[in-house]
C-alpha cells in the first residue's frame, strides 16, 4: 500500500468495535491512520452535517478519508482498504474464505450479539423469546468456531488475517459481557484463539492492555434502561445497527417522557422481573400488520405444538389438512435464487437462521419448513411457508423484507393433491428438490 493511500482519518466514537477493525488493521499494514478527535468529530452532531453526509451519504461511523479523496464508509471495508496482502489473504482462494468470515461475522455474530448484549448496557429493550433465541444461536456460533478452530491457529491459514480481526472485533462485546467462564468451559479452541488474538500487540494498541473476558454474565437493569432518555435511545439503537453501539452514554436530559410522567408509581418502583420492565418502559406498540385482517380458525399455536410435540406423519400433518382455513391462510413455495453462490451446508443454514432472526415478529402468524438439499458446494435451499391472508406476508411490514427478494415465491393451491404431497414432504424432511437430496432442515414456528 503506498504510503499516502494509508495515510487518513477515521471517523468514529469510543468504544466502537466496529471500528476497532480498521484500526487494528492498521496497526499490521503500518498505515497511518488518526482518529478524529471531539473538536473535528461529534456523534450525532457531525455526522448529520451536510459536509459529512456529502462525503459519506449513510451517515454511518465508522468512516474514512484520505488526502487522495478516498472517501468509505462501512468498517470491513475501511479495514479492508488499510490492511496488507497478508491480512486480506495471498491468493484467491485465501481471500475468499476471508471474505466469507467477515460475511459470517455481520450475519450470524452480530445480530445475535445485539439481542445479547445491548439491554445488558441499557441501550435497547430486554425480550424474553428474543434473548432465549439469541442465546441458542451464540451456542451455535461457538460450537462451530470451535470445531473449525480445533486443528487451526487462525481462521485463515498459519496467521492472521482480516478474518481473525473482523470475527474477534465481533465477539469483543460477546465476552466482555455474556461468555462467563462456565459458557467458555464447552468452547476451549474459540477461548485460546480469542485470548491469541486479544493479547497481539496490534489489537492491545487499539483495545488497551486491560480488556478482560468477564466473571459472570451481565443481567438486562430496568433502572438503567429508565434513565437512557427516550430520544437518546432511540438515536443509539440506530447508529448501533449502522455503525455499532456506544458504550460511554451521555446523561439523560432533565425532561422525562409523557408516558413515564403520567405512571410516576411504575417509574419509581424498582422492577426486577425483565418481563415486567418491558411492560413498564416498552416503546409505542406499533400497528399489528395482522390487526386489519379477518380471523382465522386454525389455532396456529395448538399446530405447532402437535408438530413440536407429537409425530408429524401420524399426529401433526393430519390436523394440519383437517383444520386448515383456506379462506384466510394461504400456503407458498419458495426457492432460493442464487444457489450458485451457496458453498459450505453450514454456512446455508446460517443464512435460514439470520432470515429466521429478522422475522421474529411473524412468527405469531406465520409457520414454515425451510429446507437444504444437497452437500457442499453444490447445495440450494427452499421451503414451505403458511400465514394469515391471502398474499405476501413479508411485503406487510418493511423490516420483514429483507431476505424475502433473494427468493421466488409461488402461492400453492390449497385443493391440488400435489400441493399436498409437497407440504407432507417438506413437514416430514423427506424427498429431494432439482435432483437434490434433502440435507437438514429449519421449522419457523
């Protein structure tokens, strides 16, 4: 890298993993790469500025400018622009597992990382469902790391490379917050890699040589969650989705909200159950996209406890067909568009969970078994969904259609015996789709 292509500065706020990434990044190329300080970077402030947004147009932090005019805004690539080859891996192949660890690390580490560890530092709500959930796919994730990492130093051959960097700055709140040495204990090869990694001296120059793994597990505190002033919160848990969460907060104005003035008993009463805080300081309930829609005499939770519970040939499929409401559930096929570039299983069933995840609220109204068939490097996915009306579900609400693009959807015919057939196939995991065999599958429920 040439000398004032490396040469910039970095736009950001303490405390950001995200932006850890460059900077550690740097501290391997050699790159000279400055901060921004308080007089030349505000958060909130200046990156709302219309000089800001003109060079960077998300608004997000991290960002990067260099004297050259380079102008980038998101971490893994400002992190990718200041490494060296070794870091960004030698040859093809090694750049693309590189890149396929950093793709991990945004899909599966990070939103699980959120639910986590965000209400732990008062910045967003605490959900019962959705904590329970992420803390199973953190399970996930170091049960996978693990086993990767068990006859491997680093992710990416003999040292290290962005993808250690990417992949530890997104653990960093994980163990500093959540993985207590009894939830370490299963995962000895993720620990040693993690420690390898956090003791360099390229990440101590940027983390500081008194981060530490933590003694026990951190508890969502409503109290705190109070204080964090309404429209402060607000601002933080978007940046945390652009650009990280900030761990230093500021004090909460003088003003409280209307809702918290009007119920000074709730506000003042010390909460310890998480479910009761949630009722207490829950934000305005949005509209239920269902709320419009005529009700349905399928009982989707006694179905999903037949097929949870009890045989899905004998018990499950049978109530499904008997009970079925035709005249307000609708059955759907979809396939995913892009199974060529679909590689390794585990990676394709990581990307059902993360639609999963961001479709949590659907999941009321909504059952699906999604599917991957085939092996390795030549696997695709596809699944069968129902719901409550006659059309699209995902297009009911915005930040249900995330994921819902990358795949064709076909509405089934309730009456044809071959809609049946591939309803039963894919309730019992059973068949094979385009010449595929079935592999594993994941049930929305």
């Amino acid at each position: 890298m040439a000398s004032n292509q490396g040469k910039g500065t970095l736009y950001t706020f303490p405390g950001n993993f995200r932006a850890y990434k460059a900077q550690i990044a740097a501290q391997y190329s050699g790159a000279q790469l400055t901060v921004a300080g308080e007089d030349k970077f505000k958060m909130n402030d200046t990156n709302h500025s219309g000089d800001y947004l003109k060079k960077f147009p998300t608004g997000k932090v991290p960002a990067f400018e260099n004297d050259a005019g380079v102008h980038l805004f998101e971490a893994n690539a400002i992190a990718h622009f200041l490494a060296n080859e070794q870091l960004r891996g030698k040859t093809p192949v090694e750049q693309a597992q590189v890149l396929q660890w950093i793709e991990y690390g945004e899909r599966e580490i990070n939103p699980a990382s959120a639910t986590l560890v965000y209400p732990c530092m008062g910045i967003m709500q605490f959900n019962k469902q959705n904590n329970e959930r992420a803390k199973d796919e953190l399970k996930h994730i170091l049960q996978l790391l693990n086993d990767y990492l068990r006859t491997r130093t680093y992710l990416v051959g003999e040292r290290i490379t962005l993808a250690d960097v990417a992949v530890g700055c997104d653990l960093l709140l994980l163990f500093q917050w959540i993985i207590e040495p009894s939830l370490r204990e299963p995962y000895p090869h993720v620990t040693r890699w993690f420690s390898t990694l956090i003791h360099q001296k390229e990440f101590q120059a940027v983390l500081g040589s008194d981060y530490k793994l933590c003694d026990k597990a951190a508890q969502f505190d409503a109290k705190k969650y109070a204080e964090v002033s309404r429209q402060e919160r607000t601002t933080n848990v978007s940046q945390s989705s652009d650009g990280g969460a900030k761990a230093d907060k500021k004090k909460p104005k003088e003003e409280k909200p209307a809702k918290e003035a009007a119920k000074p008993a709730k506000k003042e009463k010390e909460v310890e159950d998480a479910d009761e805080a949630e009722d207490t300081y829950d934000e305005p309930k949005q509209k239920d996209p269902f709320a419009d829609m005529p009700k349905t005499t399928f009982n989707m939770d006694e179905f999903k406890r037949v097929y949870s519970n009890e045989d899905t040939a004998t018990k499950a499929i049978p109530y499904f067909w008997n009970n079925f409401d035709k005249e307000n559930l609708s059955i759907w096929f979809c396939e995913y568009k892009f199974p060529e570039d679909l590689a390794q299983v585990f990676m394709t069933c990581n990307l059902i969970s993360g639609m999963f995840q961001r479709l949590e609220k659907l999941r009321k109204n909504a059952f699906a078994s999604m599917c991957v068939f085939g092996e390795n490097n030549n696997n695709t996915i596809a699944g069968v969904w129902f719901w409550r009306g006659q059309d699209l579900a995902f297009e009911l609400q915005s930040d249900w259609k995330v994921d819902y693009e990358s795949y064709i959807w076909k509405k089934l015919s309730v009456d044809d015996e071959k809609t049946k057939q591939l309803v039963n196939n894919f309730f019992l995991w059973e068949g094979d789709h385009n010449g595929k065999k079935f592999n594993q599958g994941k049930i929305f429920k």
